[in-house]
C-alpha cells in the first residue's frame, strides 16, 4: 500500500511516497495518521498531527473516520496555494 | 463545454482567449480572470500539483458553478513547474448569456480553485532561497462567502 | 493607467488583451469582461454614442471605481456602428495586485457603463426592420448595489 | 444656440440638433423643455416631458433647475443602452 506525499510534507518525508505492506492497512484514515507518525521523523510527524494537513482517499479529501483498504490511493498534503 | 487542463509549458492568454469558445447566438458575456506572478520580492515561483485530483478537483468547481448560475462554457488552464515573474499562473474564462452569471461563476470558480484544488507554491527569494508558500485565512473566508455545500 | 476608447472598427480582443498593460512586479490579477451580439431573434445591432460625453463617462466610472478599489490599470474599448452577431460590443480589463479588487472594479465599471454611458443601440430583426432597445430596470437595479454617489 | 437629439429622440426630429436664436436662451433645463415642446412634433414632445429623458449641459447629466446661457452645449436623449 502506497501513501502519497505532496509539497512541505514530501520534503520531510524525502520522497514522494511511503510504503506499508497491504496487511497492516489500517481501518480508517486516523489510524493511519497514528500509524505514520510512529514511522517518520518527527517534523513530517507533527504535520501528520496537524488537522490542517489532508488526507485524500481515492483523489477526495477524506475524514478521519474514512475507512481504508489496501488498494486506496491515499495521499497527505498540506492546504491548497494554488491559484 | 467544461474543460481543465494543467500546463507545464506557459500559458498563451491571447490564443486562449481567441479560441475560447462562443455561440454567436447566445453568448452575450464573457468574464476572464488570469493570474500572474507578482516579483516583488521573488525571483521565481514554483507550482505542483496532484496530477488528476487537481484537474477532477477544478472540473468539481466548474460544475457547482454552473448549478448555481446558468454558464455556457467554463474553460481553466493551470500552470505548473517553475515561473518567472510576471508569467501568467492561472487562465479561467466563463462564457454565459448575461454579465451577472459569468461575473458570478467566475468568481465563484476562482475562490473554490484557491482553496480545494491540490495546488503549492514554493518561491525562490531574492537569495536564491526556496520556501513553501503558506495558505491564506483569507482565501478560506472569500471562499466561504458563497455559502455551505458549494462543492457537494 | 486609465484608458477609454470609442472605435467604430471591430474590437480585436485577443491583441487588446495582449498589449494590457501590467508591471511584472505589481500585478497579480487582470479581470476582463467582454461583451458579444447576442444573435437571438436579431439580424444586426447598431450602436450611437455622444462622442466626447461617452469617452467621460466611462472614464467618470473608472476613476469611481479606482477611488474604491486598488487597481493598477483599466482599459474600456466600446464599439460603435453597426454589427453583427457574435461581435464584441465592449472590452473591459482592470489590472490589480489581488484578484478581490480587479473582480470588483470590472464589475462596477460595466454596471456603471450601463446606465451613464451615453450609447444607445438598435437591433434590425429577422424582417430587417430596426428597432430601439429599450432600457432595462434592472440595469439600474445592478447600478444601485453598489451605494450612492458612485458616480461622484 | 444649439440642441443636440441622440437616439430615438433624433430620428423623431429627423435631424441630430435644432437651432434655437441665441437672444432665446431660457433660464433653466424646465423652461427649454417647455420651450421645445412647442416648437416640435408632438411625438417629440411627449418624449421631452418624461423625466427618463436626460438633458446634457456641456456633456454632463444635468437638473431641471441647472440654469443655462447660450454658449452651453445642450442634449437631449433616452435612457442608456450600451455595454
């Protein structure tokens, strides 16, 4: 299971993904924020904190309670500056 | 006629503009808006994108637009990679019967852009020193102007 | 940078938006309106001005709205004779720092445009009889949003 | 002294300005309209007694009660239709 980085957050993490194995998918999308934090350093850490930071399933900014399946894309980036 | 397109190569205003597309029958306004770079302070600007959840993301924009207000066509290119002061950033263009509707959308599209589209900056300072660009409160607030659900 | 001009030409609206001036340094947003022939039920639009008071005018409406909102430049091109369908009637570009005012100020000039601009068109219908346009209330209606003493 | 018609108001005159002698000059715009109502048809002169047709005086909006003197560029024409 891939999870995509995008921005300052793929800066920190010093690649543009991260990757776990399908059997550890998480159930929902604050487990998986628990789950990282524990795994990267501790600036891309506390941005995984952030309620500021998103977290994109399938290509749609999703909650925390979205549930997850090892075949989602799942992306985390911090707010918009487009425009 | 909705359409997005992300651009790594610079944005030709003038032939979007020209071939922008009207009906000679029923397009009586047509609203613009083109962002650029502004230098000051800058020696260059730096965008990225999610490819095809910031294209899925503007199109979302354009068709809660076009509930709302009755629009022809809605066209926006973005540009991404690295700008140079002055270059255009964003080009969108509302074609509609009526002023109101295409001043509206337009708008309307625009701050929903700022906002939901999976676009950064970064800049380059006058050192040579990149750094990301931070969200504005204010873009969150002009957004939220339109009212709740605008993206459902 | 405040310009108005009265052409009795067709409008070349991808060079006007060419040559628009901006500063490389300062301008982050240009909103532009640009009005077309709607051909519904018509054959032809003809357009009157009062050379010299609507040149004024517009030129009143923009130093009102720069009064209101900082804008860098405002260019209006309105056309005069006869046209045909699917032709630009009028250009309008305001060049800004930020997108907020150069919304705003496009918006207010052509409302304003709309109801002091001494020009008067006539449509020619399918039978080819022309006829005056008439008025519309809520051109007016449009104009007031934006407080008293617009004009002033 | 010169009167300027535009728009409809010219094609009822069937001429774009209609001389009034100098030594005429009224006071104010009310007593030109009261004056020129009874110097054209009766068409025209319906439409000069609507409040929605202007009176310029030297290419500004004026009132009824702007005074006038015969050096004054004065126009008359309907309610705005561009843009």
């Amino acid at each position: 299971m891939k999870i995509l980085f995008f921005a300052r957050l793929r800066e920190l993490l010093g690649s543009d993904c991260f990757e776990i194995a399908d059997a550890d998918c998480p159930a929902d999308v604050a487990a998986l924020r628990a789950m990282l934090r524990l795994s990267v350093n501790a600036q891309l850490a506390e941005s995984l904190a952030d309620p500021n930071v998103f977290c994109a399933v399938n290509q749609k900014v999703a909650g925390e309670d979205q549930t997850l399946k090892s075949s989602d894309e799942v992306a985390f980036f911090p707010p918009m500056t487009g425009g | 006629m909705f359409s997005v397109a992300i651009s790594k190569e610079p944005l030709d205003v003038s032939a979007l503009t020209r071939d922008f597309p009207r009906s000679a029958a029923e397009t009586g306004a047509v609203v613009t808006f083109t962002g650029f770079v502004r230098g000051e302070g800058i020696s260059a600007l730096a965008l990225e994108h999610y490819p095809g959840m910031t294209e899925q993301s503007i199109l979302d924009s354009i068709h809660s637009a076009a509930r709302r207000w009755p629009v022809q066509s809605v066209q926006v290119v973005h540009r991404v990679g690295e700008l140079a002061a002055g270059e255009p950033i964003v080009w969108l263009a509302v074609g509609a019967g009526h002023r109101a509707a295409a001043f509206s959308a337009c708008e309307f599209v625009m701050d929903y852009l700022k906002i939901s589209a999976p676009l950064w900056k970064r800049e380059r300072d006058l050192e040579g020193n990149w750094h990301w660009v931070d969200a504005k409160i204010a873009d969150r607030d002009r957004a939220r102007r339109w009212g709740g659900g605008a993206i459902a």
